[in-house]
C-alpha cells in the first residue's frame, strides 16, 4: 500500500551520520507510517540499514556522493555541493517526491536550501527557525532562534503568525498565547525593536498577550515568544549553557562524598527522570518556518530518539497542512505583514535596496 | 578613630526594607571597617538597630521621610520623592558624606539617580549595569544588563574598558579576557551591532578574544562579556529563570517517592553546596559603572548576605580607586570611544539629535 506521505533524511547530517539517522529514522517510520528516504552514501546507509529490522517498513535509498562538512559556509556548500546529502534532500521535497526534510547537518546549510531551493512562502518577507523548549508547565515556541540577526518590527509579527501554527498544531494548544520577549512587562519596556513590534502586535489577530521577560520564558504562561535571530540564539544557546553547567556543578557536589554518593544512588530514578525531562532529544528540532515545504533542523550531536522526534513533528506538520495555514494566517493579517509603520512595504524595501 | 571609608545604605529598598538591610549592613561594616550611613526612617531602623549588637561599629542613621516604590517610575521617584532613602543615600556620595552607595530597591530609579545625582565620569557616553555571575570555573562580568536597550558599537567598547576594571580589582583576574557576546564564534558572524563592535575591540588595548556564544558563557573561560543592555538583561533574566526552574523541576521529581526522598536526605550537604555556589547572595549586587561614584544595584529580594556582599564589593571598589582606572582606561582608548566608525563622535551625535 503506497504511503500518503513521504520524509527525506539528510542521512549523513550531524555528528555521527547514518549510525543514528538511520535507526532514528526506522523508529519514526513505524510510529509514523510515513515513508522514509534516506539520503547520503548508499554503502554506509545500507551496511546500517543490515543491522536493523525493517521489513515491514517503506525505506528508500537516494545515493549521494557528497557531504556537507559542519564548519562549511552555506554558501560554499549550495554553490560546490550540488551532489551533497542535505541539498539533495531538500531537492526530494521540491521536486514533490517527499513532503518534508529532516537534517542534523549544518544548520546554515539547511537555512540556506530552505532559502534557494525550496523558496519563500508568497508573503513571507524572512523564515525564521523556531525552537520548542521545555518548561515547568509544557513546551513553548521560541521563535526566531537563528536566522535572522537583525529584524524589522513586520517580522517579528510574522514570526508570530508562523509560530502560532506550530503550537496549535504540533503543540495542539487551542488558543496559543502570543508574547514578545522584552525586558519589562509593561507596554513601552524594550528596545526600539520590540517597542514597534508590540503596536503591530497588538492590531494583529493572534492572542497577543504583550511583553515576556527572560524569568518568565521557563513557567510556561506564553505558549509563544517572538524576538529577533540575534537575541533568540543567544537564549537558546544560553539555556543549554547553563542546563549543563548547573548538571555539572551538581554532579561534581553529589560525588564529593560516599555518603551523598550513596544517596544519588537511591534517588537514581528521581535524576533519571528529571534528566528525561530536559533532554532536548525529546522535544526534536528547530523547525524552519515559512518555505515551501517542511524543514526541521536537528542539532549536530543528535541521538536517534532526536531524529525521530524530528521526524514525528514533520509528519504531524505535513499532516496538518501547517503550511496552508501560515498562508491563512498572514492573509488574514496582510496589512500588518507586509507594510512596516512608515507604509513602506518588505517588497518596495527589497527593491530598494537592490535585492 | 575615624574610618577612610562611607558607604550609604538605602534601608527602605527591597522587599524588606530595615529588616534585611540593617543586619546585612551591620556584617558588612564588620568585615571592611567601613562607616556605615542607613538612610531611612529613622524609627524602623533604630528599631531593628536595636535587636543586633553594634557598639564595636561606626553607625549613623540619616532620617528620610519618603520611600521609593518598586513599580514607581523613575522619572516621578526623582522629580517627586526628593526626601526619598533612595534619592538621599546617593545625594550622600554626591556631597561626600559617603564614597559608595547600595541599594536593593527600585533599579530603574537607581540608575536615574546615578544619572543626575552623581553624573557620568568624564568621557563616558552611556553608565551601564555590570553583573558578576557564577559560572563552572569562576565569576565572570557580563554588561550591560539593562541600562542601556540601545546602544551604539562604541558603547559596547565603553562598557568592555569599565568591566576590565571591576573584573581586574574586584574579582582580582590580572589580565581579564573580554568577549562580545554574540551568535557564532567567528569574526563576521552576529548582528549589525557586534559586528561593528568586533572591529572597535579588535584595535582597543583591552585584551579582546572575540565573539562568545551563549553556550559559552557558563563555561568561565571569558572574563568580561560585553552586550547591549537590552541582550544582557534578557541573558540575566533568562538564566535566573532558568536556574530556578530547574530546581523546581528536579525538586519535584525527588518528592515523588520515598526512596528518592530517603536519597536526597542522605545527600542533603551535597545539595547545600550546589545551592550555596548558584546563589545570587554570594556574589552582591550589580554595579553602575560609569558614574562619579560607586553605586552597586542589588536585586529588590536580596537577604541580608546579598546587601553585605554588595557592600564589601562597594568597599573594595571604592580602596582600589576603580573610577580613576576607569578614566585612565577611557583615556588609553579615546580615539575609540568618543568616536564611532562612521568618524562622528558621540558628542556631536548628541548635539546633532538635539539632546
């Protein structure tokens, strides 16, 4: 029975290639139904593919010949890299022979054939990757966590209008809460940025609830926090800093002592499961929001949990016909998405300055 | 014998009031042999002046008759409330009386105080708001953590020369490594704003290493880590929500059964260290540098051990003539400071704006 969907996985993406996409992608397949192509060296994927059952699921091998290197320029990687894994499998997704592309490769590299080869939603000025983080209540949308370093206000309402529909969607939070993350809670607090932003905000259809400061991303009120590139990857990248700092400092006080040793042991299973609980693996990837296509972007030390994690979100998106739904969110809003304050519009803009 | 050091206490700020600054000042002025000068209601610091001995220390109470709210907006505090234990602790330092001054209340109203009561150093465009945090090796400053929403890349020059101050004579680093804080490690990488920041460090005399990411941050390996405020006061925030997170989670998950309740009670000193090392109250108050004055801001539920803690570090600041390392730092690097890349100086800017 043919699938109604099909997945593309940058098979040699992230630190350890086909050892955990494969695995990571045979598990996603039989939870998913979805139909998986598995792109990058036929030999290694094969000989991966022999260690583990698969017969009662539909894989397909697409060979490539090249890989994309992690400390790559994207650009170099688009340009020279015709043959890699990951330009590949987002060409699958062009070409309509998968919905969507997962990839624990360089992250640029995927922001980049989001860009080139899979192309802009009509009306997206800027996709943006967006993060699900865990917090004290459930996980939220972080959004943008990368790739934009410097933003007008119209985008970051975009953002928003993105976000909402992954976390009604993929979240299944009915109502989502729209926040800006800010320093002050109060209208007027910020920088020149996000006191813009939140006017727009505030005339959009989207459930805006006003500003979130950095203390109160992790209690889980806002199911959504938009922010420029710039100041969302320092976030991200800050909250896996200091999670694994303050594990570390734990860790090094609890084997200081038999004793606390000792006492370590006997809560084991308390650790084990707060571990779990952070563990970004369980919240899969970052995905790019606004191209023609679902591309979700795993970090580069991925385990096959993460992948598969990854891969359920894409299904859950391609199923849900997310991207049918960003487009009814910014119609519904094109006069806040495509005309910044001053009446000038992203398009004029572009034109302007000569892109 | 009279003391070589004054430091103001504003006894009405924080949550508590007296009751925390009071025996927190107390400690202090044992541990520096500095005067203390409590400015506030006379009768509720008499008051808890009486349930601490104190006949050993030089003590002087300056009576006020107006307190400063936490959600009163700086503007009104200072046009209004000019009788304010806010207002008058600085005023203190303005007149001499006192060559430092601490206060847990209203951050905004301190700064606004800063402003117009002490004045800027000469030569300095914008004070900012340095945190000393914890990290896996040891205290690190990170500025500006919200003075300054938006800033100018010779700003960001500006707040890495006063840093290397405070990171040289209170954290004792003999030759403190300063980073930017940005979203990627190599040169190139980041917004607008560091990106122009990066070249004016580069020919700067600090001791400039790059970009660090905010993975980074806690590892301890930069020194000083310089940001807009409007970044470093969602980095700030972020990571106090974050780390109290955390716990809460971790807590919870120990509380779920017996066993790992019996484990936690047999590894209890373990977890008093770890608490002890991500506590806040160990490493005081934030300064504002910038100032003709020493003024260290402290978190508004600061305890006692947090107001001592600040107080030690005014005292220090104060003995190692900070501010006049300051001025001899600024004027190392004039050329970068009062002019930003574009070869208009700051002070032109400002006349130009009408300011």
């Amino acid at each position: 029975m043919p699938k109604d969907l099909s997945l593309a996985v940058d098979a040699m993406g992230g630190d350890y290639g086909p050892e955990i996409n494969v695995p990571g992608s045979l598990a996603a397949a039989r939870e998913t139904g979805a139909k998986i192509i598995l792109v990058g060296d036929e030999a290694s994927i094969n000989q991966e593919l022999g260690r583990h059952a698969h017969n009662d699921l539909e894989v397909e091998v697409v060979h490539t010949t090249q890989v994309a290197g992690m400390a790559e320029r994207p650009s170099d990687i688009l340009r020279r890299k015709k043959d890699s894994s990951i330009q590949v499998a987002f060409r699958l997704v062009r070409e309509g022979r998968a919905q969507g592309v997962v990839t624990a490769g360089n992250s640029g590299a995927a922001l980049a054939c989001g860009m080139f080869i899979l192309g802009r939603i009509n009306g997206v000025d800027r996709p943006a990757l967006a993060s699900i983080m865990p917090t004290l209540k459930k996980p939220i949308v972080l959004i943008d966590v990368g790739a934009n370093a410097d933003c007008k206000p119209y985008n970051l309402v975009q953002f928003g209008l993105m976000a909402e529909v992954l976390a009604r969607h993929v979240l299944g939070i009915a109502s989502p809460k729209v926040g800006i993350l800010s320093i002050g809670e109060e209208e007027g607090k910020g920088n020149a940025l996000t006191k813009e932003a939140y006017s727009l905000l505030k005339s959009s259809s989207l459930n805006f609830i006003g500003n979130v400061e950095g203390r109160d991303v992790f209690t889980g009120e806002t199911d959504v926090i938009v922010c420029d590139g710039f100041v969302g990857n320092v976030a991200l990248k800050l909250s896996e800093g200091l999670g694994s700092a303050l594990t570390t400092m734990l860790k090094t006080e609890l084997k200081r002592s038999i004793w606390s040793k000792l006492g370590t042991l006997i809560a084991l299973p308390a650790f084990k499961r707060f571990t779990k609980k952070i563990d970004y693996a369980e919240y899969g990837g970052a995905p790019i929001l606004g191209l023609n296509g679902i591309a979700i972007v795993c970090h580069g030390s991925s385990n096959a949990r993460a992948i598969t994690t990854a891969l359920q979100q894409a299904a859950l998106f391609v199923r849900k016909k997310a991207n049918d739904q960003i487009v009814q969110g910014l119609h519904a809003n094109t006069e806040l998405s495509l005309f910044s304050r001053s009446g000038q519009s992203s398009v004029m803009r572009r034109e302007a300055s000569g892109l």
